[in-house]
C-alpha cells in the first residue's frame, strides 16, 4: 500500500513539474519574447515571486517520493523510479544554480534599466529553463513507463512487484 502512494505522489507531483515546466516554455517565453523588454522584466519578475514556493514545493515533493519510490522497489521499477528522482534532483540543481541567480539580475533590471549584453543572459536563462524543463518532463515519462509496468500493461511484464503487507 505505501508503494502505490508513494507511486501515485511521484507521478502526480512530477506530472504537476513537467507541466508547469513545459506550459512556460511553450506559452511564458514565447511571450517574453514578444513583449518590450521592460514589460518582459516586470513580468518575469512577478510570475518568479509567485513561482518561488509552489515551484521549490513541487521540485521537493517530486524528489522526495519518486526517490522514496526507487528505495520501496527492485530491479528494472527500482531502476526506473531512481533515474527519474535524479533527473527531478537535476531540475532542481539547474533551477537553483542557473535560473534563480539570472532571476536575480532580471529583478534589478526591472527597478533600473537592462545593461548591455542582457539578450544573451536572458538566452542563458531559456537554456536553463530548457533543460530543467527536459529533465522533468523526462523524470515524468521514466514514472508512466514504471507505472506501465506495475501494471502489469508495459513494456516489460517482468518487473518484480514488493509484495502487499
């Protein structure tokens, strides 16, 4: 019973990253590309004040239970469930240690004025944003595919289940 909840908990709050990860690469950039910089600046600045704990509370709670998952199984699931808890863990580290000091310097630039060179950090940012944005929605395929196979509906039928207590 615990595997399957913790389980349901990885896949949902992975599901829930990847999608917000991807619905701002699809539709947020494109719009901060389409928009004066200065408007751009204000936003991002706001959406990244509002973001702040919703986003580090997904980015923990996908972690945590798809990597308490991989701890709960064996073989191939195990396999699985782990390799999507690091790429999670790696979109965190890349949030933190790419995207969040470019936050930074966008939120000063808003009280002030963007200096030169601010187009490619602005790239460097999407290029961030790109790859933890990659890795979630990688780490949330690796979950469906491992929910397949505890299912007994994937690709490989012969995935070990831990027996029920």
């Amino acid at each position: 019973m615990r595997t399957r909840l913790l389980q349901a908990l990885s896949l949902f709050s992975t599901g829930l990253l990847a999608g917000a990860f991807g619905y701002g690469a699809a539709n947020l950039v494109p719009t901060f590309n389409a928009v004066p910089i200065d408007m751009r600046l204000d936003f991002h600045t706001a959406l990244m004040r509002m973001n702040g704990i919703t986003m580090q509370a997904t980015m923990a709670v996908s972690a945590l239970s798809t990597l308490a998952l991989a701890a709960s199984l064996r073989g191939r699931a195990r396999a699985l469930a782990g390799a999507a808890g690091l790429l999670t863990v790696s979109s965190f580290l890349v949030t933190r240690f790419g995207n969040v000091p470019i936050n930074g310097r966008i939120k000063q630039w808003a009280a002030t004025a963007p200096p030169p060179g601010h187009a490619d950090v602005l790239r460097r940012w999407e290029l961030f944003n790109d790859a933890r944005t990659a890795t979630a929605a990688l780490a949330f395929a690796l979950l469906v595919l491992l929910a397949l196979d505890l299912a007994g509906g994937g690709v490989d039928r012969t995935v070990r289940r831990i027996p029920k207590r």
